[in-house]
C-alpha cells in the first residue's frame, strides 16, 4: 500500500473514531435518544463499507471489470455469513477466504 492510501485509511479511521466519541463525551451522564443510539450504531459498518467497496472494485483509478464478478460474490456471501451469524467480523473472515480462494482458482 503507498504511502497516500495508508494516510487516507488512517484519517478515515480518526474521523470514524471522533464521531463515535465525540457524542458520548458532550453527553455524559444522559441518555442518548433512541434515533442518534441507532445512528451511532450503524454509522462506524457505513464507513467501513464505503472504504472497502471502493477498494474492492478500483485498483489505480481504474474500474477492474474483470475481477468484479469474483469480488462481488465474494462481497454478497460475506453479507450473508455476516446476516446470518449476527458477527461483522465472521462475515468479513469468510469474504477474504472466499476471495483468496477464488484468486488462488485462477
């Protein structure tokens, strides 16, 4: 990884971090309503998404349309392992085998 994209995932990760936390210090000792819980809830899964969809389709701003359909199945399978065992985390584990498997098949 070069030099830009590691300051990039870095400062994506302090902003992700900062809007987590910035509302739990300015709202000490009060409950969060429950729109802004579940906003909070969600948000950190929206930001990890949105890195790692543009990650998985563009290599040197450029579209990798033959890698696609490989990366796709493995995205909508490590969506489903994710839905159906209520993890993140086995969801993403079982995507990066599942793509490792598929470039190893190659």
């Amino acid at each position: 990884m070069d030099e830009i994209r590691f300051w990039i995932v870095v400062g994506m990760g302090l902003v992700t971090y900062i809007s987590r936390l910035a509302p739990q210090l300015l709202m000490t000792g009060r409950n969060f309503p429950e729109v802004l819980d579940r906003y909070l809830r969600y948000l950190s899964y929206a930001l990890v998404v949105s890195v790692i969809s543009v990650n998985l389709f563009i290599s040197g701003a450029r579209f990798e349309a033959g890698a696609a359909p490989q990366r796709s199945f493995a995205l909508v399978s490590a969506i489903i392992v994710a839905l159906i065992t209520k993890s993140s985390l086995i969801g993403m584990l079982s995507g990066t085998a599942i793509i490792l498997v598929l470039s190893w098949a190659r």
